[in-house]
C-alpha cells in the first residue's frame, strides 16, 4: 500500500503542474493517471494560451480599440471584501490601448456572462504572464515574432491579441513542456501509468487518498497521502459529438459526487463552434481567429446576422448558437441541412501553412477534403465543461453555499475543477491557462497544508469496499445490457435533448431517459473476466460514471429557467435579436448538485462580484 | 465495400495464451459505414458490439495523444486517422500490436523501453544561463530548426518500425535521438557539446542505419531519420566522435566520392572500420577473394571521367553551407 505526501489524480496541465509545484517544496508526490501523461487531452487543445503580455498590439492587428465597462472605481475593492453588485457604481466604459491583465480579467468576466467568480478571474488574468513565461523558460516551442518574442494572436471574446501559440499544436507544446520537466525530476515524482481511480478515501470530512486499480494487473490498492489532488479533466464524452477524448468521462467529477461533495454549475457545457461534421474532431477557433469564414448551406456568412462587428470572431456560445439557429431554420448545409461550413480558403495557401498545419491535415485525413480548395462541413460539437468540483481560489474543495465549509487535504485542479474562472462561458484560450494556473494554486495550498504539519489520515478499515463492490457488480453480470449500447442512447439523448439549447420538455424527457439507463446499467454485463487489461470493465466503469454526472447536468439545466452563456433555453431565447434572456435577478448565483438516494439535490451559493457590474453581454 | 476481414493478432495471457494467434472479425456496412471509417472505429465496434476481451489503446482519435499506434498490414499507423478503405487488401485487415516492445495482451504492448530511451537523452531544456524575467528571445529561424522534431507525439511508431531496433536493443531508437535532436538545435540550450558527445557514444547517432522506415511510418512530421542525420552533422561540426566507424565512413565516403567521382566500395570498409578489423577478418576475406565473390584492394585509385565536374558540384553545395 503505497503512500505519498500528494497524490494527483490526472496528468494533463493541470495535474503535472500540480505536481511540480510539490515536487520544487521537496515533497514525495505522485501522479495517477488512466493514461501515460503524454496522451492527456490537455495535449488536443490548439489554438493558444491566454497571457496579456502585450506582444502585439491590438492596433496592428487592425483591431476596434479596447473598452472596459462597468469597472468599479472604489480602489478599497478588494476581494476581502466583494460588495453587492446591485449597489456596485460600475464606471462608465473607457478605451485602453494596450492589453493588460486588467483587460484580460474584463474579458472573463464579460464573456462568462458574469457567472464568473471575479477573484479567480483577477488570479488567472494576473498569473498568467509569469506562468506562460515560465513555459518558456522549459522550453515550450511557442511561435515566434520577427523580433524573437513569443507570437500571439487574436482570440474570440478577447479584445487583444493575446493567444500565445505553437502553431495549432499549442496545448501538445505545453504538455510536453512539462512532461519534459517531469521526466527531468523523475526520481522524485512517481508516476502510476493506466491506474484507474474507482474511489476517494474520505471520511469526517477528511480526504486521505485514493483507491486504484491497475489496469497491467488488475489489482485493486490504495494510495495513501496527506493530500489528495483532482485533475481528472471534463466530462465531455456525455455527448454523442464532441471534441473530446474517449478518456474525458468526468471521473474525478463523479468520484467526487459520490462522497457528498456537490457538483457546481454542472449544466454549464461548452459547444465549440467547428467540430467536424458528426465526427466532433476539433478544427481550433484560430482558423477563425486567423480570418476563416463561417458559411450556411446558401453560402451567406450568416454571422451577419448573430454578431455584425466581431462577426466569426464572436465568442464560442454565441457562435455556436448562431450556427444551430441556422440549422434550425433549415439553412443548412447537405442533404438532411444539418451542418455549416468553414471556410478556410481566405486565409490563403501560404499562411495555413505555417499557422494551421495540424487542422488542414485533419480535415484531408478525416473527412478527405482539401481546405484550400473547399469549404468543411462542420457542427457545434460538446468540448469544454464549465460546471465541476467547487474550490475556493486556493484549490481547496469546499462544499457549502458560502465557500466556507471544506474537504481537509482534497484538492481540485483543471477542467474537473469550478473555481468559476469561466461562469457561464469560457473564452478561447483560457483553457490551458486555468489548467496551468488552478494546478499551480492546488499544488501551492498542497504544499502548504503539509509544511503546515498535515498528518497522514487513518485508513479506514473498508477504504476498498465500495471499489470493489462496483468491481464485482460488474464482473458478475449476467443482465445481458451492452455497455456501448447504453453508452450510445446517453450520449444521443444528451445531444439531442440537453445541447446548444435546451428547453423544459426536452430535459425532462432526457432526465428520465437517464434514470431509466441508470436502471438498466445494473444489468450491464461484459465477457473480459480477466486481470490484465480489461478495458471492457474500464468502459462500464466510465459509463457508471458518466450517467451520475449527467444527472446533474440536467436537473442544473431543468432548475436555471434562463439563458446565460453557454446555457440557452429556448424559452429564455430572444429569436428576434438572437440574443440570451439573462435573468440577475434570480439566476446570478451558482448551482450545487448534492446527490441524494433518489437523485439531485440543488443549492445555490453566490458569485463573487467586486470589479465589474453586470451588464448586457454584447459583441 | 460491403464486408470487411479484420484479421487482428490475439493474447491474453488471461486466457492461458502461450502464442499469439490470429482471429478473424468480419464488419458490414450494415454495422458502420465501412467507406467513411477508420481502422479505430472497425476496432471498437468489434470490441463493443462483438467481443469485448479485444484489448486496445486509444483516446484523443484525431492524431494528437499517440495512444493507438499499432500495425497495420506489416506497417505501424496510428489507427485513429487510417481510413480502412485505404488499407483494405482483397477484403482483408490485418492488425499487429507495435513490434520491438513486448506485447501486454491483444493490440496492447508495453512501452517502457520506449519511455527508458527518451528519458536516457535528457529529454529537457538545460540553459547556461539563469532565467530572465521575461521570455528569451528567439530568433524565428532557429525556432525552424526545431520545429519539426517538437511535434513528436511519442506514439512508437517509428520505434516499431525500427530495423536496427530489431537487432539492437542498446539502440537510442528514431524517437530519443529526434527528441535529443530538437535540444541539440535549440540555441536555449547550454548543454550542446555534451548532449552530442554523449550521442556519439555506443547505441546512438551513428548506429542509425538509415532505412527511412522511421521516415515512413511517423504519422507527423518529425522525419527522426533526417533528425538522426542532422545531429551527425552537428557533431562532426564540433568535432565530436569523428573517429567513431560512422563518422570514418562518412569522411571516407565523401572523400572518395570528391577525388575520384566514385565511391570505393573496396576500400570503404577498410577505412571505416580500420586496419586491425581488415586483418581480423581476413580469414574470411580471402577465400571470398579467391572465389571472386568481392574484389581484392585496389592498388590504385579509379578515377571516373570527368570527375572534376563532382569536385565542382561538391565546391558549390559547400559554399552554399
């Protein structure tokens, strides 16, 4: 039974950078992870990493100046003490000339249309230059400029150029820059390569690590730590096309529901605008961002309508929403009109070379087309989860309505994390930065936890059980219910009914649609009765998994009756100006989901408001 | 294309498997689109639809994580982007687990020689000079000159595919050396000369015998032979390893191909593995000799005509350097 100082559970951006912030304070860390590090889904993001490092100015990119609205003008502010929007003075909008992390934080609130909790917005926006710089300094093959700086570009929803990038291959760049660095201080971080998690040990409020089982082995065992870190990554595989990994099932996510701890802004899912046609394989918004068209089945650049000044470069719900609104009204493409296309060919030749390698080669490899030549049919596909694991802005879990009440020694980093730097909507890029700063802080309150004098948790004497009754359900099936089978109808169903819009029908005939599936999971059964590598077992898992945490995607979406970023109802939709009908007034706070014996239970805590009021959300 | 054989090597080691042994799975169209699907999505219907103690590796399915590596027809591929209707041979599909790794169960292999490899070329960043403040600077073209070989995926391929792999097991393989490669070019590395003396050494650089299987099979653009050759030129450049029997065959080849139009195949083994070789192995020269199976050492060198029109070609590519 092995034990460590830290134990992380994920090893994309969050997690590895997570661990090296352990492993610098000299403490024994490990990294647990279903798949070798290299192939984390952190790796798949393309199009940059956020920083407001002023490299290239809005103005010569022909940009519109920028403007911040709404900024509170009391210096006294602070996060210590967040005042009630309502009574907030917001300052009347100004132009700045050059990006900074002020307007970077702007940008986040705005574009998670509020939702978002301002302390860990300012934290990421402010973090960001030093932790992209530190990329570098490992040696990350960023792109350049002519002058030897690190390149940047524009992004949707951001009012600078401040994507840093690798051409399209910018999160496989930060991955690797970092897995580099693991594998320099290999000595000291242990790394159990394909372990499957299947349970947290948690008892009185007290996290004292993991159980695992070893796919090589299948062997069921413990990890013990002092603290116990989640960067498990999103739960986009719900969905029947996504731009997801087969990996991204939401683990820790359902892991972590099971023990108690609620779920936060669950029904907060992002759909990225260009995910090939059926397939969802992602085609980065920095084709769009270096000038690629969004087109409909009539060839009319139908952003026209939905966003006239930013046009493709809107953020990704309001473009998405656009591309399905066309859809709807049977303006699109192909014979069923269910698609959209982008159109690469303004960009020209010469620059999707050098700018957009990988994603000209997906779409010869995938859909065997030529992108120079025509346009691709594309769809708004499942890609980013908002809503997960609820931490304060130290990465600590907390499981009450005031951000009060917390997990001793649990951690969560990453997209399986909610500190809320994204509320109702994540910008591009921002990704890789939360990972990259939210695993930073984890691993900092981490270290400080146990230089603090953490003591190692009793094990409690059934810390197996429930893994490995799950285990023994599963293996001693004979219901007959095929896992992909009901692994299909979920994600079907959660497309059809609980996606780029949402309405109150839909969502309850998807909720019992999962309640049924949940039934009939009981009864899933697999022919793989061995030890070594069974990854028939490693699916049913995953599906249990998935059908918890849908739950609360849906009952969050079914109770939010408005539409706020990445959540639209049609009922909360304005058809005439295609715009989101917000409601502050009852909806400006966050949902928890708490799982009871017969389902969801919801509660709502506040968001923490003390720079920039609310206001209407346009482009 | 209405059916398809996917003829997939087996072992589970579960099931008792000493061998492994062939088993053969037929997909329709009425199962999934044969024409618009990849090998990784006949794969997982027949692990989800037909048998699922079928063991493989996948995750990202668009050719980023380099988790499905696996042979194809003989060739490694990464399953995710190989369409079966480019593969596809009189109906059939024959899939291998990667070769030169031993194998898990089924399609599945274990990676860590590959792993132990990569991290034997100190795969990271180790500049001279402290941090500075902001990012260092770096001029875009020598950002080029390393560009390719950071795209590596890390799926094995090339690996698998490696013929010196295959009888070599101290080999660094395509995969290290690139990754060593794209240090070696970087101008914020401080550990040059050392990287390459130690690439110099026994299992590295000159050990590459240059098939382009690597080439071949890499599913990016890292082209690890090409890298392999630039660290050799790198080193010679530095003076590194040039009395190594692949630096010494490379001299001699160039210089044989300069003075005389032509290459000595006669004299190049001689001088590449030097004297004491010649003379150890005389013994099975000799009769070869004897027998006119390889002609004896020159005595004199053959010039080709005109062979000062080489010297000029080899004067301008020089120049051009």
């Amino acid at each position: 039974m092995p034990t460590h100082d830290v134990v992380i559970v994920g090893a994309g951006l969050a997690g590895m950078r997570a661990a090296l912030e352990v492993c610098k304070a000299g403490l024994d860390v490990a990294i647990v992870s279903k798949v070798h590090p290299s192939r984390s889904h952190s790796g798949a993001a393309q199009g940059g990493i956020a920083a407001a490092l002023d490299n290239v100015g809005i103005a010569e990119r022909n940009m519109p100046p920028a403007k911040i609205s709404g900024e509170n003008v009391d210096e006294k502010v602070t996060a210590d003490t967040p005042v009630d929007w309502r009574t907030m003075e917001g300052k009347p909008a100004y132009e700045v000339k050059n990006d900074s992390p002020l307007l970077h934080w702007f940008d986040i609130c705005k574009g998670g249309d509020y939702l978002v909790d301002q302390d860990a917005a300012e934290l990421c926006a402010f973090l960001a230059p030093q932790l992209i710089y530190e990329y570098e300094h490992w040696g990350c093959a960023f792109s350049r400029l002519p002058d030897g700086r690190i390149a940047q570009r524009e992004f949707g929803g951001h009012q600078a150029p401040r994507a840093c990038y690798a051409a399209d291959r910018t999160g496989h760049a930060c991955l690797h820059a970092l897995f580099e660095q693991v594998m320099k201080n290999a000595k000291k971080i242990k790394i159990y390569s394909e372990f499957l998690m299947l349970d947290l040990i948690l008892r009185d409020g007290v996290c004292g690590g993991i159980v695992v089982y070893d796919l090589r082995t299948g062997q069921l065992d413990v990890i013990r730590a002092k603290a116990t870190i989640f960067a498990t990554g999103g739960y986009g595989r719900a969905f029947s096309v996504t731009t997801n990994a087969f990996a991204s099932t939401g683990d820790g996510v359902a892991i972590a529901y099971r023990n108690g701890i609620p779920l936060e802004d669950m029904e907060f899912v992002q759909f990225h605008p260009t995910g090939l046609y059926r397939l969802g394989i992602l085609l980065s918004e920095a084709a769009r961002g270096e000038g690629a068209y969004l087109l409909n089945g009539k060839m009319e650049r139908f952003m026209q309508r939905y966003a006239p000044t930013k046009m493709e470069k809107g953020p990704r719900d309001i473009v998405a929403r656009a591309e399905q609104i066309e859809i709807m009204e049977g303006r699109g493409g192909g014979p069923n009109k269910d698609y959209v296309y982008l159109d690469f060919r303004p960009i020209g030749e010469k620059r999707i070379r050098e700018a957009l390698p990988q994603i000209s080669e997906l779409v010869r490899r995938f859909v065997n087309l030529d992108p120079f030549k025509e346009p691709v049919p594309i769809q708004p596909s499942a890609h980013y989860s908002m809503g997960g694991i609820p931490v304060n802005i130290k990465g600590e879990v907390v499981v009450d309505t005031q951000n009060e009440q917390k997990i001793i020694g649990f951690y969560a980093a990453g997209e399986c994390s909610c500190m809320s730097v994204h509320g109702a909507n994540r910008l591009g890029v921002n990704s890789l930065l939360e990972a990259t700063v939210t695993g930073y802080l984890a691993g900092k309150s981490a270290v400080e936890f146990i230089q603090g004098g953490a003591p190692l948790p009793d094990l409690p004497p059934d810390a197996t059980a429930r893994a490995d009754a799950e285990l023994k359900a599963i293996l001693n099936n004979d219901g007959g219910e095929n896992c992909a089978a009901l692994a299909k109808e979920l994600k079907e169903t959660m497309m059809e009914k609980c996606g780029v819009f949402r309405d109150e029908d839909n969502l309850k005939k998807c909720l019992a649609k999962i309640k049924d599936l949940q039934v009939r999971f009981r009864r899933v059964s697999i022919s793989d009765k061995g030890k070594t590598f069974n990854t028939a077992l490693q699916d049913a898992i995953e599906l249990g998994h998935m059908l918890d945490f849908s739950e609360v995607i849906v009952v969050g979406a079914l109770a939010r009756k408005e539409s706020r970023g990445g959540h639209a109802r049609l009922e909360y939709f304005d058809m005439k100006t295609y715009e989101n009908i917000r409601d502050d007034e009852n909806f400006l706070k966050h949902t928890l989901g708490y799982k009871e014996d017969d389902g969801v239970r919801l509660a709502y805590k506040p968001v923490k408001i003390y720079k920039f009021k609310p206001e209407a959300r346009k482009y | 294309m209405e059916q398809v054989i996917f003829r997939i090597q087996r072992f589970n080691p579960d099931a008792g498997d000493k061998e492994p042994h062939f088993q053969d799975y037929v997909l329709t169209d009425d199962d999934l689109p044969l024409n618009e699907s990849t090998v990784l999505d006949a794969l997982n219907h027949i692990k989800w639809y037909q048998d699922d103690t079928l063991a493989h590796r996948m995750s990202c399915r668009s050719a980023i994580c380099g988790s499905c590596a696996m042979r194809v027809n003989g060739h490694t591929k990464l399953v995710c982007r190989t369409q079966v209707s480019s593969v596809v041979r009189d109906g059939v599909v024959t899939i291998q687990p990667m070769r030169n790794m031993p194998i898990i169960k089924d399609l599945v292999v274990d990676m860590k020689m590959f792993w132990d490899k990569m991290q034997a070329v100190e795969p990271y960043l180790q500049p001279s000079d402290p941090d500075p403040e902001k990012e260092r600077r770096q001029d875009p073209a020598v950002f080029k000159q390393y560009e390719f070989e950071a795209t590596c995926i890390m799926c094995g391929c090339c690996v698998s595919d490696c013929t010196v792999l295959e009888v070599d097991d101290a080999f660094l393989g395509p995969a290290a050396l690139a990754k060593a490669k794209r240090f070696v070019y970087d101008d914020r590395d401080g550990k040059k000369r050392e990287r390459l003396q130690k690439l110099s050494g026994p299992g590295g650089i000159w050990d590459c015998v240059r098939c382009n299987e690597c080439v071949q099979s890499c599913p990016v653009v890292v082209r690890p032979m090409d890298a392999i050759i630039k660290l050799r030129e790198a080193a010679l450049r530095e003076g590194i390893g040039t009395e190594t029997v692949g630096a010494r065959h490379v001299k001699f080849f160039t210089e044989s191909v300069v003075k005389t139009g032509v290459l000595d195949e006669r004299e190049l083994p001689m001088k590449a593995m030097g004297m004491g070789w010649a003379l150890a192995n005389m013994g099975t020269a000799l009769p070869a000799i004897l027998k006119g199976k390889i002609k004896p050492p020159p005595l004199g060198r053959h010039k080709v005509e005109k062979a000062e029109d080489v010297q000029r070609i080899y004067k301008e590519l020089e120049e051009k350097k």
